[in-house]
C-alpha cells in the first residue's frame, strides 16, 4: 500500500525478477507499446509470476532493489498492479 495525505493506492505484487547481467530493465519507454513490450519482457522472465491481464492503461508500480551476493551484483525487480478497492 502507497498512501499520502491526498490518497492510498493498493498494489498486487505480480512478479519478481533476480537480474544479474542484463540491465535492460532499467530502460524503459513508458509510452504506448514500447511499455507493454518492456513489462511484458519483465514478467516473462520473472522467477515468481502470476497470470495477469493488462494494456497500456494498467496502472503499476515497478520497484527496484540491488544487493551484493557473493561480489556478484544482483537487483531484484518487482512489478506490482494496482487493485481496485471499490
């Protein structure tokens, strides 16, 4: 959950990806297709996902963490859909 004192928005995490040597994550086109095909690279090689269904109007959240394992370092990328609490 994001909250601020204006709203509170509630994210579904849908997918976590251990990134070692491809940084292509971290360009990325947030417009149109260019979007899609970037999430949809991100999901597809996740090592956890779920079956999610979305187009360019999906609101998301894709967060990103580094670490150091073994001096290999490693970032940890999730994508998170946002819920409807209606």
């Amino acid at each position: 959950m994001l909250q601020s004192e204006k709203d509170r928005r509630i994210y579904k995490i849908v997918s976590i990806k251990r990134v070692t040597t491809d940084y292509e994550h971290m360009k990325v086109d947030t417009k149109g297709k260019e979007h899609i095909t970037h999430i949809e690279k991100l999901l597809d090689n996740s090592t956890q996902k779920r079956d999610v269904k979305f187009d360019e109007n999906t609101n998301l959240l894709v967060l990103q963490t580094c670490t150091r394992e073994k001096n290999i370092q490693a970032f940890y990328v999730l994508v998170a859909f946002e819920m409807d609490v209606n």
